[in-house]
C-alpha cells in the first residue's frame, strides 16, 4: 500500500511506526556499544556507538517532522507543508557532520595519549549482533520509505547503510589490535569518521537539490509519452521539482488549434494519466494547453 491510497492521517501514522519501531532498534545498538566501548576502552566501538546513537536522535527528529509535514495545505500553504520533512532531513545532515567532528576529537586523544584497547570474544559478538540488527533496520526502513515516499525514511536508510560499512571497519580494527598493533583501534575511528562525513554531504546534497528545484525526472521520457497520447501534436517547456518519491510535473501541451475547450480538456486528463501510470512517484501534474497553428 502506497500514499496514492494513503490519506494523509494514515501516511503519517504509518511512517510513525516505522520511525518508532527503529527508534527502540536503534537505542538499544547505541547502548551496547557506547556501553562496552567505555568499559573495554575501545575509541572504534564507541564511536560506532555514538554514530548508531545519532540514529535515535533522527528518528525523534523524524517523528516531528513527519507530524509537521502531515499538516494539510492552508491559506499561507497551498502546496501542503511536505518541505519541513525536507528541511529536518537537512537537520540530520548537520548533525552527521557534527557528529563526525566529535569522533575526530576522540581519535586526536586517543594517538596523543596512553590507549590501550581489551578486545575480547564478546567485543566481536557485540559488533555481529548490532550489526545484524542494522541490515535489518536498513532494509526494513528502505523498503517503507519507497513504499510511502518518505524522503526522510529513504536519507535515515542511508544513513544506517552507512553504519554497517562502519562495524565491519570496527571488526577489523579489533582483529589488528588483537594481533598487537593499538594504533589501528584509533585509525578506525578515522575511517568512520569518512563515513559519516560522506554520508551527510550526500543527504545536504539530495535535499538541496529539492529546496532548489532542482530537474528530478527525465525530461526525454516524459515528452515520449506525453506525445503518445492521441490529439496531442508537441511537447514543450517541461519542468519538474520536488523529491525522488514526490515529483511535481508541469508543461506546455500543443493541439489542434480547431479543437474544442472540452476535447482540449480531456487531452489534458489523458496526458496526466499517462504519465502517472508510467512515473507513480509523479504526485501533480499541471498541463497548459496551446493551439497549434502551424497547420493553419
């Protein structure tokens, strides 16, 4: 079930569920890892776990998103209140590199100080649980966010992908310090920070492209369908705006310049259908119809 048969109460009570039940996920990964990260000294699972923790932070951030972007449009907001979901997307993206900052702290202390990592039998069998729980949180959110077009759910999968890349660096620098050298705990750590920061420029990249309206659709394929549909003589002037999932649709539709407004109008209905067939992510589409004279 997507949101072409979702009301918008039920949108977000279905995408609350899916940020709450992840929400409890990814609480209880941070804790486990922050927890034992401390108690064995290890700048590499700590950090995961502080990065597992932000996380959490972004589904809270989502839960009140998603509750503001629900509201319906208004006097001053016609076109709905969808961008705030975009807007505390861009939050999450500045807390990832915040967040990458504070770990590169934690490394600077760790190669300037006395560090001694305790890898243990139960250090790898935290990591390959908690990572377990993260493909599973990944997948579980990357289908929903599809499934509903949430670019916040889509950006929060991404930004979990980005943790088992994470624990699987942190596997390996445990295996290194067991095999004696303790400088690799900390050179994780930079790896992860790469991670993080990578990740949030990608989501500050996406979600500034839609403030900016940036081109989200093919334009070539939309005039080959658009031509397809019978009374329709050109195409012209396509614009799109919006996300991935919730594309906004507008252009310049040629007929013959004898036909009748009714005939004309039901050419438009026969192009806005074409194309929400072939493009479903397609929410709105506007069609401006000209005469053509050239025949004249």
């Amino acid at each position: 079930m997507g949101t072409d048969t979702l009301t918008r109460e039920e949108y977000t009570t279905q995408v609350r569920k899916v940020l709450t039940f992840t929400l409890v996920l990814n609480l209880g990964v941070s804790a486990a890892k922050v927890i034992y990260g401390y108690l064995t000294n290890s700048v590499a699972i700590m950090s995961d776990g502080f990065h597992s923790l932000f996380d959490g932070v972004s589904n809270v951030l989502g839960l009140i998103g998603i509750w503001i972007a629900s509201n319906p449009p208004d006097e001053n907001h016609p076109y709905g209140h969808r961008k705030y979901e975009t807007l505390f997307t861009i939050i999450i993206g500045f807390m990832i590199l915040i967040t990458g900052y504070q770990i590169l702290k934690m490394v600077f202390h760790a190669l300037t100080e006395k560090h001694a990592t305790v890898v243990t039998q139960t250090s790898f069998i935290i990591m390959l649980i908690t990572m377990a729980v993260n493909i599973f949180v990944m997948l579980y959110e990357t289908k929903k966010g599809k499934q509903y077009r949430s670019e916040f759910l889509v950006a929060d999968a991404m930004h979990t992908k980005s943790d088992i890349f994470v624990s699987l660096s942190v596997i390996a620098s445990l295996i290194f310090t067991k095999m004696g050298y303790p400088f690799a705990d900390a050179l994780v750590g930079i790896v992860i920070t790469f991670f993080i920061v990578r990740i949030g420029y990608g989501i500050l990249k996406d979600t500034s492209d839609i403030l900016v309206d940036t081109v989200c659709i093919d334009t070539t394929a939309i005039k080959n369908i658009v031509n397809g549909v019978s009374g329709v003589m050109g195409c012209h002037d396509i614009r799109s705006r919006g996300s991935l999932h919730s594309v906004y649709l507008d252009m310049h539709v040629t007929v013959d310049c004898r036909m009748s407004t009714g005939d004309a109008h039901a050419i438009a209905d026969a192009v806005e259908k074409a194309v929400e067939k072939e493009f479903p992510n397609v929410v709105d589409v506007m069609v401006h119809i000209e005469p053509d004279t050239t025949g004249e």
